[in-house]
C-alpha cells in the first residue's frame, strides 16, 4: 500500500497541475482552448485500433469541448452517438478516478473495455489499472458521481 501511496502521491501534484492548466471544463480534459484528446480522433481508436491524429478541419462540439476527426465519416459516426466515443471520465485518468482524482488521461495510453475509451495518465499507471479493470471501472464510475464538477485542484484540498 505504501508503494500506492508514493505512486500516487508522486504524480498527484505534477498531474493536478498538467490537468488545471489543460482544463477548459470541470468534466473534460481539454486544452485551454477547449481540445479534447489533444486532437485525437475518438472513433478511430475503435475502427483503426490505434490513436490517430484528427485533422483540424474536421471537428464536432459535444459537452463543450472540441473534439477532431481523421475523416468526415468518422465525425459522423460521432455526431449520432457522442456518447459511444467519447473517452470516460472525459478523458481524464481513469485510474486517478477511481481513487477519486482527476489526472490528466494520455490519449496514447489507453484501453477499450466493453466498447467504452479510457485512458489513464502513463504506462506504469495504465499497467496498475490493469490489475484489475472492472474492480477499478467500477470505483471509478461510482466516485465520477461525485467529482466531475470539481475541479482538479478541489480534488486535491481533500
């Protein structure tokens, strides 16, 4: 448990101020200038099977954030199920939500479970989360609830 403690103490305060400074909304990790994913396209990581860069031409809005898109069939695939493609947590780490955080997901460490995005904040993160996916989806989903109107740096002061 200690090693989890230093794991997460270690990146909380470095991730809390990647994220407040890349926060356009409280409930998705987008840029400052409201991108989400950092320009990846969502639908590509369930078609392609790999993060691809959306061009800057082709994008939809969905919960005020920004997302782009390879294709315009991609974007319309979006458009009729925001839902489906947008990252859980918006996109922040899904392993920091599960311990009730929000960290910054990197849209290049990522899983798809259950037809559903999650991305968490880096390799040796994602390889934690993976101890146990449906144990740390299910804490996760339930403390989402509480902390997606708060801000990374509220989740902190706790």
């Amino acid at each position: 448990m200690n090693a989890f403690k230093s794991l997460i103490g270690g990146i909380a305060l470095s991730a809390a101020l990647v994220t407040s400074a890349l926060a356009a909304g409280v409930d998705v990790n987008a840029t400052t200038t409201g991108l989400a994913l950092r320009g990846y396209d969502p639908v590509a990581y369930h078609t392609v099977g790999e993060p691809t860069p959306g061009d800057f031409q082709i994008t939809a809005t969905y919960n005020d954030a920004t997302y782009r898109f390879a294709s315009e069939e991609n974007k319309a695939t979006f458009e009729a199920n925001p839902e489906a493609y947008a990252p859980a947590y918006g996109g922040y780490c899904a392993f920091g939500t599960a311990m009730g955080f929000k960290f910054d997901g990197d849209p290049e460490i990522w899983k798809i479970v259950d037809n559903k995005l999650y991305l968490n904040l880096s390799a040796g993160v994602q390889e934690r989360w993976e101890g146990d996916v449906p144990g740390f989806i299910e804490k996760a989903s339930a403390n989402w609830v509480d902390i997606a109107d708060k801000t990374p740096e509220e989740l902190q002061e706790q």
